[in-house]
C-alpha cells in the first residue's frame, strides 16, 4: 500500500470524494482516504503522478509520504496538532469583534444599551457598524468561503459548502435589509426603517462562523489525542548512536548506522536499532514494544530491539535491523497502515456522507419555498433555511469509525497488540470459533522436567546424576530439557566413553567401567528389570501428556524421569475468558490422541483435534468455518497456511518479527491472556463506533426537521445561531466519546459477555454424501480424489478412503451427482454409486 498525504479536506464529503477519484483510475484496485490523519492509501499498478493529479482534479492537494525510516522525524510532524493553534486564534480573534457586535444588535436593540450620541436615532449608522464588524468575521474565517465554494464548484459541496452558504445568506439578506432601510429613511419612513432593522442577520453570519470555528478547535484538538499513542512510538525512536569505528566511540545520527555496525549503549540509555548481542549482560525494558513492565535479562547472543531501555549494564552490540526494518519501525508502519484503511462499518456512513450535503442544500432550498408559500417573510423563511444549512453535520458520520479505529489502535500498540488493518480490528471480536495451535501457544514450546521418580535405593539425585552423564551428550529437545535441570541443581556431568544413540531405544554409555541406559520402557526391560508400580506410575505420567524417560546403570533400574512442554501458566485462564464470551475453544495439534488429551484436558479447551500435520492444519480451519468465524491463533512459523485461511490470523509471540505476512493480528508476547484482550479491544471499539453512528444519525434526524420549522406546531423552533452551536457540538461529542475507549482495560473480564449464535442456520444447511469409488489402491489415490472433489463449489470437504473404497463429503449447498462423477473419473477412478 502507497501512502500520500492529503491537503484541503474539511468532511467526510471531501474524504468520499477524493476516495471516488483516485478509486475510478485505471489499475487502481484499492484506495481508503482518512480525514482523522489527513492521508490516503493507495493499493494497486497507477503511478504517484496520476493519483495526485486526480485528487487536484478533484479539487484537493495530495503528496507521496515518505519513507519510514529516515524521516521519522517528518512523520511525526506530520500527525502534530497544527490546526489547533490556527484556529484558536482565528477563534479569539472573531470573538472580539463578535462581541462588538452583539452590543450593538442585541445589547442596544432589544435591552437598550447606551451607545455614543452619533449613533442615538440613527439605525442606518448602527446597521452600517454591525455590516462592518461582521465583514471583518468573515474575513477572518475566509478559509470557510474559499473552501466551500471551490468545492461547490468542483460539483463536491462539502461541510463548508454549508457554512459558507449560510453565512453568506444571512449576511447578503441583512445587507439587502440595510439598503432598503438607507431608502425607508432617506424617504422619511422612520417606521419602515425600524421595521427593516427587525431584518438584519449581520450577528448570525458572525455568530454561525465563531461557534462553527468553536467546534472545528475543540475537534482539531480532540482528534490530536487520537493519534497520541502513533507519535508516543516515534518519540521512542532514538536520534543518535554510538558506534565503534576504529576502535573508537563515535556518536552518529541514526540515519548512518548500517546493517553489521557495532554500538555501545550504557545503562539508561535507549538502544538504537535491532541487533545481537556481542559483549555484555543487562536487564532491557521492553515495555514500550510489547507492554511488559518487567525487564528482561540480556546477554551475549540474545536480540536487542530498537526505543527499548537499558537499565542496568553496558552491551556491546551488533546491529541486524536498521532504518525501516527495526521491529520499531515495522509497528510504527502496521498501526499507520491500518488508520488509513477502512473498518467494513465505515461504508455506510461513506455512502450517506457522499450525498449528505447536496441533500441538505436540497431540503434547506425546499424549507425556503415552503415557508415563503405558507405566506412568512423572507426573513422568516430565511431563517429557517440557513438553520437547516448550519445544522447538518456530515463530521459527525465522517469521524464516527476512524476516530474509533485510530483510539483502538493506538490502545492496542501499547499493549503489544498489533492490528493491521481497520478490518481485522472490526472482525475479531465477531470470531465464535477460536483454533488454538499447541505448541508455543498454549504450551511454552520448551520440554521441561517435571516428576522423579528414583528406583528403590537410589536418590533423585543420584538418578540425575545417571541421566544427566548420558544426556549431555545428546542433541534430542528432551535431553536437553535433562541437561537444563540438572544445570540448575548444580550437577556437573562427568565424561563417558563409548557413548552410543541408538534410534528409536535411546542412549548408552560407559562411566567408569559401568554401563549406562536410558531410554523407553520397551527399550529399558530388555537391560533390566522394572517394577510394575514403576511401571504403573510411568504409565499413569504418559496419560497426563508426558514423555517417561527410564534409566538404568549395571543391569539395575535407578528409575524414571518425566519430561512434558508444560502449558503456560496463564493459559487456563485465558481458555475460560474466551469461554465465557460464547467463544468455541479447539486445540491443534500433531501429536498423539493420549497426550493431546491430556494438555487439552490442562488448559480445558472444548475440543481437540490431534494428529494434524501443518499442512493440515488449513483444511481443519476450513471445516470449523461452517460453525462460523474462525481465529487461528498460532506461532507463525509452521501455520501460515491456517493464518490465512482462518477469518482471523493471530500470530503470538512475534517478538522482534512482528512482519508476520500471513497474521491479521500480531501479538508482541506469548501470552495467550492476550488473545481475548484482542478480541475484548475488537469488541470494545466495534461498540464505540456503533454509540458514535447512532449519535451521529440521531443527531441529524432529528436536528434537521427542528431547523426547518417541523415542531413549530408543538412550540420548537431553532434559532441559526444555535443550529451552528449544535453542529460544533455534534462532532466534537463523537470525537471525545471515541476517546473514553483510553479508559477500556483490555484484561479485565468482568463486563464479558456471550456473542449471539449466528451459525445455527449455517449448519442446518450442511448436506452429506458418500460416494462410492473404485479403482482407490493407495494414501495417493485418497489424495488425488480429495483434491479433485474439494476443488468443486460447494464441497466443503471431502474423506476419501481406499480402505473403504468411498468418499465421504460435506456440501454447503447441494452438488449434482453428475459433477461429482465427472471430477471423480476425470482422475480415472470409478464411480459406483452416490448415496
């Protein structure tokens, strides 16, 4: 995606009509304009020249962003709170005169205010003052009328297009009324002028263009603290770097570290591009990447991350990553990027923004005409149309999600949840069915010991002591798991001679001239004997999900130990939360159907599904989405197939590679606990979005009718001044309502709640046929015609047997046996029957 930034626009109007232009380009494929941050992104073969010239066309301005590396600087300028200051003074400055003003029409005219004596009886002098001091507000807030007109020009009328007219009607009327009372007093017809004077509007066209520049501050200013979080994390990225060269410190801008730089970084300092360690050991926050408080010990070999703390020690450090490929970086690009897509909901609130204004310029023309045939007066009928005008506020739809999204974001980033675009951040919290892979997502991934049990007369130590002299030596992940616990207990592993793997036994070994064995149990009886309790409680373990590891020395057992890939300890928890939210929990994963059950039974997820090989994996998911949304939540390694596939892809513990292609959803730990964080965030920001449409259609239905004189009958009316007061408020109580998400926290389950089944009608559709096939010899054959039914619409799966000489298949809507046969045969099988 090609990002630009994108110059003059006011409302969603504007955003809808830059969207259409660059969208109708020929190879553009995909284009979502965001008036939160000003930007455009473009996806799809046109070139930047054609994109920027059709947004001039349209009548706005549009540049190439920059790369992200380099120019942080410029990007974090660029999301800054410029408009702000601007209008707050244009604000002060209208104020004042507006003041003036409002003396003189309401304070002298209706309270009878003193004035000097020049103007005592002389309502032309006051109507003059009044015309002047209303010209200079107009002047003052100009960009409304050059805005709004260029627009209504380009047949694009905008929010501005309405001010503008407003304005403009109120001040071009009040004029005509202090023409026509120059004439009633030139003539001598004191009551004519007096008359006229009731007519002039000069204090509204003011008065709209102040209160509507209120709203436009108090938004400007809202909408910077959505984009807080976005310039919070490039304020992390360090300007500097010290490098070894020559075998000196040399302080440089981080623009010039490159790829195999070696950098120092002293205790407090921040680290200033990914890299590895070289020298050196130190605790690193890492809260600002992945929202753990709590450091994390570094030594030579681990990875550093770039804006990451250290806080204790001095490291040495090679850089890996730099520029725009630091895990930084990458954040930086994933939280932008998915603020300037589009959340699915948007859409509807795009559709009515696009003919929003043209409608209500419509129904303010028609308020005009229908209250001047109803016999009112101009002035009257005026009135009520510049109220319709001033009233309508397509912000309010405009800002509706993407203020959301950009809050949910930015909220998200901070704890190291990573959405990558709008949609994902819609969708998640629609997922009712969650697939969980085993290994490093609920497990920690890593063997670890975690029972003894010593043979009679022998100690766990000096079981330990056997394993650890015959494991040392060897490179299997449970040995490891061994080695490492003996390590902390503070054995030393004594040499052995002759040490032997034997595949598929175990490992054998000579330690001052004894004989050491470990392996299985089928493998240990036959070099000594087990005691059937022995045997028993190892049998009892391997039911629990864990490997039993037998050792022996001279002929004697010296007992068992037990090794699993523990589940992680808020994995649990993290299964019940989703539980409790109406969510269906399965567990992938390839090992066998015991042990499966076990961990599965552990973490107490709903279902597990065991024996799935990883690509697999891909055609599970794709059965689960008949039940309905599908997350995959896996490592990212080996699952990328069912990360794509899944409605959702949640990749955890991407650490320093958050650019996982495959993920939707990009978790910076590995912790499971985050996965109904994500979606509780999803769920969160979906309602959010949902408060601000309905206050923004709300405030419209019924706004509109009130300023045209609808409720008169019932004794309502609007005043334009207080129609424009309205507006302000409109926009700026969606952009604070889309703020309160800062308050949501993201772990705490209380206010939970179940999603409505919405698949129950899906699954009632699912049809089953078995066919009957010949010619099936073989593992290759099932595969051949699986993947020739499956390919057919409509088949959702397809088990072939050659063992039963039958395919058995699901169908989401029904498939003519005459198309079944046809594919079936077409890879020279025989079709018997279908039943």
């Amino acid at each position: 995606m090609e990002q630009y930034n994108v110059t003059g626009m006011s409302c969603a109007a504007c955003s809808a009509r830059v969207e259409k232009a660059v969208s109708q380009l020929p190879g553009v494929t995909g284009c979502s304009v965001s008036l939160l941050t000003n930007s455009m992104g473009v996806e799809g073969t046109a070139t930047a020249a054609e994109i920027i010239a059709a947004v001039e066309e349209a009548g706005y301005g549009a540049s190439p962003k920059g790369a992200s590396a380099a120019p942080a600087a410029d990007a974090e300028d660029a999301l800054a709170d410029h408009e702000t200051p601007k209008l707050k003074k244009r604000l002060f400055t209208s104020l004042g005169f507006l003041i003036l003003l409002m003396y003189l029409s309401m304070g002298h005219s209706m309270w009878g205010w003193p004035l000097p004596a020049f103007f005592e009886g002389n309502p032309v002098a006051v109507g003059i003052l009044q015309m002047l001091l209303a010209g200079i507000v107009l002047v003052i807030n100009q960009k409304f009328f050059t805005s709004g007109f260029k627009a209504l020009w380009n047949r694009a009328p905008n929010m501005d297009t309405l001010v503008a007219l407003g304005s403009a009607a109120s001040f071009l009327w009040s004029t005509y009324a202090l023409i026509a009372m120059t004439g009633s007093v030139a003539a001598g017809d004191m009551e004519g002028a007096m008359h006229h004077m009731h007519d002039l509007y000069f204090e509204s066209a003011a008065m709209i263009l102040t209160l509507i520049t209120v709203g436009k501050m108090l938004e400007a200013r809202s909408k910077g603290k959505t984009t807080d979080a976005l310039r919070g994390l490039m304020k992390l990225a360090p300007k500097t770097a010290v490098l070894i060269r020559d075998g000196a410190e040399e302080e440089v801008p981080i623009e010039e570290v490159q790829k195999g730089d070696v950098f120092v970084v002293r205790p407090g300092e921040n680290i200033p591009v990914d890299g590895v360690v070289l020298e050196g050991r130190s605790a690193v926050n890492e809260a600002a990447l992945t929202g753990e408080s709590i450091p994390v010990d570094k030594e030579a070999g681990d990875g550093v991350s770039a804006a990451t703390a250290n806080q204790s020690g001095f490291l040495r450090c090679e850089a890996t990553r730099v520029g725009e490929d630091t895990t930084l970086s990458q954040i930086i690009k994933m939280v932008s990027d998915a603020a300037a897509t589009k959340a699915p909901i948007a859409k509807i609130a795009d559709k009515v923004s696009g003919v929003f204004v043209p409608v209500v310029i419509s129904l303010a023309t028609l308020t005009f005409i229908v209250w001047m045939l109803l016999g009112r007066e101009v002035g009257y009928a005026l009135a009520r149309g510049i109220s319709v005008l001033v009233i309508s506020c397509p912000c309010a739809l405009g800002l509706a999600t993407p203020v959301a999204i950009m809050v949910g974001n930015g909220l998200g980033a901070k704890n190291g949840i990573l959405f990558k675009t709008a949609v994902s951040l819609e969708e998640t919290g629609r997922v009712s069915v969650i697939a969980l892979d085993k290994t490093g997502t609920i497990t920690s991934g890593e063997p670890k010991v975690t029972d003894l049990l010593p043979a009679q007369g022998v100690s766990e130590e000096e079981l330990l002591a056997i394993a650890y002299r015959l494991e040392a030596k060897s490179e299997h992940p449970l040995a490891r798991a061994v080695v490492e616990y003996a390590g902390e207990k503070g054995l030393k592993a004594d040499e052995v001679s002759e040490f032997e793997a034997l595949p598929g036994n175990g490992l054998t070994a000579l330690w001052e001239g004894k004989r050491l064995y470990g392996g299985n149990l089928a493998f240990l009886k036959t070099v000594a004997e087990v005691p059937e309790t022995l045997a028993a409680n190892a049998e009892r373990l391997a039911e629990e999900g864990k490997t039993p590891l037998f050792f022996s020395m001279d002929g004697a057992l010296a007992g068992v130990i037990a090794v699993a890939d523990t589940i992680k300890e808020d994995s649990p928890k993290a299964v019940q939360e989703l539980q409790n939210m109406g969510i269906h929990v399965v567990m992938l994963t390839g090992d066998n159907e015991r042990t499966a059950r076990a961990i599965g039974q552990q973490a107490g997820v709903d279902e597990v599904i065991a024996g799935v090989l990883p690509d697999g994996k891909e055609a599970v998911i794709r059965r689960l989405q008949q039940r309905g949304k599908v997350a995959m939540v896996g490592d990212g390694i080996n699952d990328a197939p069912a990360l794509t596939r899944a409605d959702i892809g949640i990749a955890i513990g991407a650490g320093a590679d958050v650019a996982i292609d495959a993920a939707d959803v990009v978790l910076m730990q590995s912790r499971l606990s985050d996965v109904p964080a994500a979606i509780r965030l999803s769920r969160a920001t979906l309602r959010n979005i949902h408060e601000n449409l309905f206050w923004a259609f709300f405030y419209n239905t019924i706004g509109i009718p009130l300023a045209a004189g609808v409720f008169i009958p019932l004794g309502l009316t609007l005043n334009p001044m207080f129609g424009a007061a309205a507006m302000s408020l409109s926009s700026f109580c969606v952009v604070t309502n889309a703020l309160r998400l800062n308050l949501f926290k993201l772990h705490d389950p209380k206010h939970d709640k179940k999603i409505r089944e919405k698949h129950g009608k899906k699954e009632n559709k699912m049809m089953t046929k078995t066919m009957k096939i010949e010619g099936m010899m073989c593992g290759h054959c099932e595969a051949h015609v699986k993947k020739a039914l499956e390919a057919i619409p409509g088949v959702a799966e397809a088990v072939a047997s050659h063992t039963a000489g039958t395919a058995v298949l699901t169908l989401t809507e029904d498939v003519a046996d005459s198309v079944l046969k046809k594919a079936v045969e077409e890879q020279d099988y025989k079709v018997l029957a279908i039943e």
